[in-house]
C-alpha cells in the first residue's frame, strides 16, 4: 500500500458548533453568507448543512487580521 502524506480531511461542521466557534447567532451566520462575507454552507441532505472547518478557520484568520 502506497503511504499518503499531506493528505487533508476537511471536516464538515455543523450550525450548533460553528455558533460556538465564532461567536454569532444563527441568524447573523446566515445574513453573512448571504451578504458574502462569511462561507457559504454546503448542503448535506435534503434539509440539512455544514460549514466546511478549513473554510471557517480561514475566515477566523482573516478576520484577526483585520483588527
């Protein structure tokens, strides 16, 4: 078997936990994606959606740039 390295998992999150990691209400979370300036979720299921983690950790780091 071939070994792998560098090999990234981008870990789906869903809204509980990304209102825990950043801080903002659901309802601000989905104001942003919509205005652009937040990740846009992906769609899971039929009425289900997560947050790819390196696309939000990234936003986090820019934003602290930002200040």
């Amino acid at each position: 078997m071939e070994k792998m390295e560098n090999v990234v998992t981008d870990r789906l999150i869903r809204r509980k936990e990304l209102v825990k990691m950043v801080g903002y209400s659901a309802s601000s979370i989905w104001r942003r994606c919509k205005d652009g300036s937040f990740p846009l979720a992906v769609r899971i299921g039929p009425s289900a959606v997560a947050w790819r983690l390196s696309e939000v950790e990234e936003w986090m780091n820019s934003r602290q740039t930002v200040r």
